[in-house]
C-alpha cells in the first residue's frame, strides 16, 4: 500500500514565472523545434540526461513504456484529423509533485504541437514504507502498480526506497483511471 503523504505548502503555482515548455513533431513524429527550458522538456519525458541534439529524432526516443507510445499514438491520430487534445499529467522529482497541463494540437502537413505548462508543484515529504518489488508508474498521473492495484503516488518515498533495492523493476504504464479518461478524450 502506497501513502500518500499531503503536501504542506505551494512553493509554485500559476502565474507569469509558469513553466511552459513547447515542441513540434513533423508529420514522421520527428523532433522539428523545441522551445522553452530544454531541461524541463527532458525532465516531462522521462529522460533528465538528454543532449541537446535531438531535432529531427523520433518523439518516441523520449518516451518510455510501450502502453504509454500506445496512447499517445491514439492521441496523434486524433490530432492529425484536426482536434486539440488536452489532458492533465504529473511529473514528479525527488520530493516534489508537479501538476501539468498538456495540448496537443493540429499544424500544417501532418505536424502536431505540444504544449507542456506547469500548474502547479508542491513539496512532498518522504515516508517510511518500502514499496513491492515490482512497481509500474503511470505516466499521466504518476500512480505506482503494487502489484494488485494502482496507489496513490509517492515519488520521493519510491526513489528513495529504490535506492537501496537495485534489482526492482520500474517501468512506464498507464493506470485505470488515465486510460478511462484519455479512452473518454479519444471517444469525445
Ligand atoms: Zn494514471
């Protein structure tokens, strides 16, 4: 059972000093521009530890987990026919919790836009309670799989756990929840 541990204070919230963090993909999914805080890009897909060589890539180099390119090509296709798609997300680091807001929106000739914008981030204290062996993190809303159902999420208790378990198993899905919302999204 994951503990969720809430959050004392706002150290950030919307405002002029919002992150926002915007990329382009051509109609081959590759990297055509990227504009804002390139680390906070790598930072939103997972990958902290990027060069800053990665025009003309393919987006799916940056994000992990074969269930979440599997939704996010659902959501592609939906943008390439001509609908904005828009859906909150969270991206945490050690001891925080980072609310985001994600468009995803139509351009010329098969291009899609996305736009990243930080909502809201708080700190989050680290509890006691070591996670199961196996842990699944959504890659919407930052749930951990425990091996019977999703909790509610704890990065920073998870990371610090993790550091004294090398051998545990951390990969990138999508809960219940998300799939039911985006599944909505996809249908709407
Ligand atoms: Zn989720």
């Amino acid at each position: 059972m994951i503990v969720s541990t809430p959050a004392p204070a706002r150290l950030f919230a919307s405002g002029p000093d919002m992150t926002r963090i915007t990329y382009d993909i051509d109609d081959a999914d590759r990297l055509s521009a990227v504009d804002g805080d390139w680390s906070a890009f790598a930072r939103d897909n997972g990958a902290p530890y990027l060069a800053d060589s990665v025009l003309g890539r393919p987006l799916w180099d940056f994000i992990e987990g074969d269930s979440v390119c599997a939704v996010y090509r659902q959501l592609l296709e939906r943008v390439r026919r001509g609908s904005t798609v828009t859906f909150p997300f969270r991206c945490d680091g050690p001891g925080l919790t980072r609310s985001l807001l994600m468009t995803m929106s139509p351009g010329a000739q098969g291009s899609v836009s996305f736009t990243s914008l930080e909502l809201l981030t708080e700190p989050q204290q680290p509890t006691a309670l070591l996670p199961p062996p196996q842990l699944t993190v959504c890659s919407w809303c930052q749930s951990i799989w425990a091996g019977e159902a999703w909790g509610d999420a704890d990065f920073a208790q998870w990371e610090l756990a993790l550091q004294g378990r090398q051998a545990t198993l951390v990969s990138h899905g999508i809960c219940d929840r998300c799939a039911l919302a985006l599944g909505a999204s996809l249908g709407s």
